[in-house]
C-alpha cells in the first residue's frame, strides 16, 4: 500500500512486466477462489496453484543481493 502511496503509477509498472499486460485485480482473485471452492474443483487436492497471470514465470524470483533497489522501476 506504501508504494502504491508513493508512486500512483505503479501498478501500470508492474503490469506492464507482466505477460498479461495489467496486474489481476480482486475480482479475478475472487474468480480463482470460487472455482476452488466449487465442485468442479474437486479432483484438486494437495496442489499449490499460482494465480498470478504468469508474473512467476517472467519475474523468477526475488534479488535480495542488492537492498534497497527497487526491480520496477
């Protein structure tokens, strides 16, 4: 929330790295769980499932080498 404070534009930042183009918003998430939670859901089980528009795959993980340093901008 504290970056979103300080610089409005940085959901657009963010979504514009994502393959997407625009980071998912609360009604998409709400969409994941209800499918989760509905019985066409049911052979799910024991999985982690990633939600996140496929940010994972071109982001990789965290750079902590380097604190401090914001990756969006």
């Amino acid at each position: 929330m504290e970056a979103l404070k300080a610089d409005p534009d940085i959901l657009k930042k963010i979504g514009s790295r994502n393959p997407r183009g625009v980071v998912g918003s609360p009604s998409e998430a709400a969409d994941v769980m209800v499918f989760l939670s509905s019985k066409e859901s049911q052979l799910i089980n024991g999985q982690v499932l990633v939600a996140d528009g496929g940010w994972a795959l071109v982001a990789g993980t965290v750079d902590t080498s380097q604190p401090g340093k914001i990756w969006f901008e």
